[in-house]
C-alpha cells in the first residue's frame, strides 16, 4: 500500500530526525531504496556550475533507468513524488556549494592539513582556517584567524584572507601570522604579494619578511628555510613585547597577569615550547621585566 507522507517527513529524515518508529516503517516501505537512491546520487554527483537544473535531469534520468533495469514489478511514481525530489535535489545542492572545512587549534596545539589540491597547511596554536569546499582548485581562497604556514602547490591563484589584509600567492612556501593589532608574513620560496587593509601592495621573495604593527611596517629578512615554531620554537624580530607574552601565553597554555605593567618595548629572541622557566628567563630577564609564579599555570608581572 502507498505510504503517505507530510510535508515534512522526508525533510526530517534527510536531517536524521525521525523518530525510531517512524525510521523503522520508512525503511520497511517500497518507497525508501527510491529516496536513499536520490541521495547516494547526489552525493556522487558531478555539478556543472551552478546548474542546478541540468543535474537534476541527470540525476532522476540514470536512477529511472536503473529502476527499470532491476525493478521486477513495473511502479508507477505519483507526480508528487518527482516534486518532492527535485526539492531534495536543490536543498542538498546548495549544501554541497556552500560547505565550508573548518579548522582549529587549542592553546599550546598545532595541527597540519592537507588541502583538496594536496598544498599543506600547519596551523599554529589557538588558530582558526575556513575554505569552500566546492571547486576548490578554481577558487583557491581560504580565511584565516590566528597563525599558519602554507606549503602550497602551483595552480590558479592562492589567496589568504585574514582581517588585517590579504596574501596571494602562484606556488611557493610562507607564513601568515595576524592577531590583533598585528599582521606578519614571511616568505621561504617563491614570491607572495602581501596586501594589508588601506596600505599599498608589498611583494615578498625568498628570506623576506614584512610585519604591520600599529601604524608602522618593518620588512627585514630571515636565514631559516621553515617556520621556526615547527620546530617547537617560536622566533621574533623587533616585535612588540606584548605580542611576544601572548604568543607566551598561547604555546604553553598559561595565564599571565599585569600585562598592563609592560612597557611598549620591543623584542628580538626566541624561546622554545618544552621549558617555561626557561623560556619566561629568555624574555623576562633580558627585558627587565620582573615577575613571580602564582601557580603552575598563571605568572604574574610586577609593576617595574
């Protein structure tokens, strides 16, 4: 016997909300294999761009001629039921252009990802990065909150987005870092056109760098072939000392409190992610920045 359906029902068990009785009697029904089908289909589907229309013709066209290939008993589908299909068609259509991967880091976390055109990504602690999925290698645009490294493969343009500006790239090996209030980017092979909100286009070659920090630009240059904090070291030149005590902050996933003491100094060092107390003597001391533990997970800096 015909199974009737509401108008919702097949919505919500494409969003897995029937109930288990009403699953149950879905999958018992001549009617399941058809709409599971539609859905495999499209899954698989080859979208043209943006014609929605084309690929559902395509799509209702092969899964009719297979039905009559293995169905033994000739069935004759209610007009209703082809509506009901092409609405599937559309709604997961507009899901599959509209997906997003999303990627992120915790404190004192690093990740790598592959992306779909195999261009590799490090993600950086306390970092975020989002790409469209759909045609990737013709829009090759990702958005990014926090740090990376980029180890990216030739193709259409590659472009960085992040809220302090914009880098775009052919091929080639680089680092993005935007935080608040400050955006850097390093170039270890190729060239990379670094674009930063309202300032003019800067184009980077190998062993180039250029940081933005309040109104000022710096570029000057590096000797190593890799991101230092792969390397489980993080490395600075001639950057604002706050930004130093966050990126502090951020790989051994501490508190630090009386950030309002610090003085609108500037620091060149380094310091690695497998001691603290050795990495608080690097900064603090040569700073002259004094400071005591509260615990093992908060420090805190005096007034100096």
């Amino acid at each position: 016997m015909k199974q009737q359906y509401d108008d919702t029902y097949l919505a919500r068990w494409a969003a897995d909300e029937l109930s288990e009785q009403e699953l149950k009697d879905f999958k018992a029904s001549d009617d399941y294999m058809y709409y599971k089908q539609i859905v495999d289909e499209l899954e698989d589907a080859k979208f043209p761009e943006y014609d929605l229309d084309y690929n559902f013709e395509a799509t209702i066209q092969k899964i009719e001629k297979q039905h009559k290939e293995t169905k033994k008993v000739k069935r004759l589908w209610p007009v209703w039921t082809s509506a009901i299909a092409a609405c599937l068609i559309v709604c997961f259509g507009l899901l599959f252009f509209l997906k997003e991967s999303t990627y992120s880091t915790q404190l004192a976390q690093q990740l790598q990802i592959e992306l779909p055109d195999q261009s590799e990504v490090n993600l950086n602690s306390d970092s975020e990065l989002t790409y469209k999925t759909f045609r990737w290698n013709q829009n090759r645009e990702l958005n990014l909150k926090g740090e990376a490294s980029f180890k990216v493969n030739k193709g259409k343009a590659f472009t960085v987005n992040t809220s302090q500006g914009s880098v775009t790239v052919l091929g080639t090996q680089f680092t993005v870092n935007s935080r608040e209030n400050y955006f850097n980017v390093i170039c270890y092979e190729g060239k990379v056109k670094v674009t930063a909100n309202n300032k003019k286009p800067i184009v980077l070659t190998k062993g180039e760098a250029v940081q933005f920090k309040a109104n000022l630009i710096e570029e000057y240059t590096v000797q190593s072939n890799i991101p230092e904090w792969l390397s489980k070291e993080s490395s600075f030149y001639n950057t604002p000392i706050l930004e130093v005590i966050n990126e502090l902050e951020r790989q051994y996933n501490i508190t630090i409190k009386g950030k309002k003491h610090l003085k609108p100094n500037q620091f060149t060092g380094r310091f690695k992610h497998d001691n603290l107390e050795l990495a608080l003597k690097t900064i603090f001391i040569s700073m002259d920045i004094p400071y005591t533990f509260a615990d093992n997970k908060t420090v805190v800096i005096k007034k100096y």
